[in-house]
C-alpha cells in the first residue's frame, strides 16, 4: 500500500480526527480512503449519466409524442411495482 503525505487546515484536520473517533472509521487514513472511495463511486455514476445522454443526443429526435412517453413510462413503473 502506498503512503500519501497531505497538508489539512486545522479545522478540516479536527473534522477528520472526530470523524475517525466516531468508531466507524478505523483511523483518519481509513476515512480519507473511505471520502476517495465514494468519490469514485459518484464519478464513474456521473460518467455513466454522461454516456446516456450522449447516445440519447446521438439517436436522433424521436416520433413520440410527450403524452405516449410519459404513458409508457408510467405503464413501465406499474410494472415494476407490481400493479
């Protein structure tokens, strides 16, 4: 495993160290891998949103109209939801 060496102000270095004492956290080194981890998560979602919306902009303008969108989408949630 590889060090990192960072410089924090003091009131983020308090906010790690309380953090860390909750007991969630074994140390502050586990929470700041843990705040990278959901950073990553969150990025690689937004990356995600991204594609979807670059191949929605690639396919071109569609023939539905809004009303039949949005029946479909409704009717897709009954679904789901087992209704």
């Amino acid at each position: 495993m590889a060090t990192v060496n960072i410089a924090l102000p003091d009131g983020m270095k308090h906010w790690a160290e309380e953090q860390a004492k909750t007991g969630r956290y074994a140390d502050v080194s586990d929470y700041i891998s843990d705040l990278i981890r959901r950073d990553q998560a969150r990025a690689e979602k937004i990356a995600q949103m991204q594609r979807h919306v670059d191949e929605g902009l690639a396919s071109g303008v569609g023939s539905r109209t809004p009303e039949e969108l949005f029946d479909e989408a409704t009717a897709r949630a009954a679904a789901r939801s087992g209704r």
